[in-house]
C-alpha cells in the first residue's frame, strides 16, 4: 500500500476504548501515515439505542483519550454535519481538503466488513478511499457474500486486499457500558483520563 496519506477512524466511540486506540495506531504504522483523525459519529445510522452518550461528551472522551498522542487528532466535522453520519459525506469532505493524489484510509473492525452493503452510496465511497480493517476476534473470517449485490469483484477484492494484520483485542464498548451498569471496574480498558471522565459525569451508569 503506498505510504504517506491520512488515516480516518469514525465510530460511535460510545465510549472509546483501548481497542480502538490500539487498532488505530497499529494500522498508522502500517499504512505509514503521519496523521490519524478519530471522528466521533453525531447519529450513527447504525446505533440508535439508549444508551448512547450525547455526541459531545462522546467527542470529549476522544479528545482526553487523544491528548498529547503524536499524529492523532480528533475531528468534530460529523457532529457540525446536520442528518445522519453518513461516513461519504466526511470522506468527500476530507477528499476535497487533501485533493485526489493523497492517500485516504479508512479504517474498520472486522465486524464491520459485511454490514458495508447498508452504508450510504458504498461503491462511490469504496473508490474514493481505501477501507482498511483490523480483524476483530470472532470476527476473523469475513464474510464477503453480503456486499455481493452492491459492489464489484474488484472493489470486494480491494477490501480483501487491505485487511491488516493488527492486534487482536477483544473489547467493545458494550462490554465497557455493561461493566460500568454493574459498577465493576474499567480501568485499563479505557485511559485513566476517559474513565475519570465517565465518572464525573456519570456516564452509563
Ligand atoms: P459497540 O460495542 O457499542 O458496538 P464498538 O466497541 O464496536 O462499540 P465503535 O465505536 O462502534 O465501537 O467502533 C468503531 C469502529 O471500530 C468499528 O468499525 C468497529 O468495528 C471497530 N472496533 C471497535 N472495537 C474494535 C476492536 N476491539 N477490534 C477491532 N475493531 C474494533
């Protein structure tokens, strides 16, 4: 894959945890870029449950988890964005900013890949980006078929093509969310700073 370029990493980040943190950075090494942006989506199109944290304590848990990491930023452009997240919309924004020779990379779980053929005009953003994925555990063996109907076999090849080799780390914020509900520990699943910040706030609880 050509080195230099931007790495996107969108999520719902509710809250975010060190698997992302951790997945990202991995695949920053990888892809050789300098520069990793972590969007916090405003309406994930794809999450609509209760339990998600209003969109600006989302972004200031990435903002804390963030802090004084180099070459990681936080972006706030799909919270300033009105209608859904939809993850195109950000890419052409991003696309426009770097012009048409940069390499943009954005970046995936596993878990990810065959839920691709519900995401807002796929085939436009699979050839204006290259989607990166981390395996996820219980997740390790995607399953392609689903994209079958909305994507070429050179674009399904493409992402088969940029499946990196991250570390596998089996967290979610859902287990996070569920730990903090039963007033267990999550520390060392999240940075002390994002943790602290679920407290004070008493996010999730
Ligand atoms: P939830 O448990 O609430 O569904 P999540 O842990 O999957 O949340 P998201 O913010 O929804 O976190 O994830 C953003 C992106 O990061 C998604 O593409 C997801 O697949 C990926 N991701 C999250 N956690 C991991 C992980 N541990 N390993 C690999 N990919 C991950």
């Amino acid at each position: 894959m050509a080195r230099g370029g931007l790495l996107l990493f969108g999520g719902s980040f509710n809250p975010i945890h060190v698997g992302h943190l951790i997945i990202a950075r991995a695949a920053a090494e990888q892809l050789g870029v300098e520069r990793t942006i972590l969007i916090p989506s405003a309406a994930p199109p794809h999450k609509t449950g209760s339990d998600l944290a209003a969109p600006e304590d989302r972004l200031e848990m990435v903002r804390l988890a963030v802090a004084g990491e180099p070459g990681f930023e936080v972006s706030d452009i799909e919270l300033r964005r009105e209608g859904p997240s939809y993850t195109l919309l950000t890419v052409q924004a991003y696309r426009q900013q770097v012009g048409a020779d940069v390499p943009l990379y954005w970046l995936i779980g596993g878990d990810t890949l065959p839920e691709l053929h519900s995401w807002y005009h796929i085939a436009e953003l699979v050839d204006l980006c290259r989607i990166v994925t981390a395996v996820r555990p219980g997740f390790e063996t995607p399953d392609f078929s689903t994209l079958f109907g909305c994507l070429s076999l050179a674009q399904i090849q493409r992402l088969r093509e940029s499946i990196l080799s991250t570390p596998r780390i089996d967290i979610s914020a859902t287990q996070i969310r569920a730990r903090v509900r039963e007033g267990k520990s999550i520390r060392y699943l999240v940075p002390e700073s994002v943790a602290d910040d679920i407290a004070q706030g008493q996010l999730y609880h």
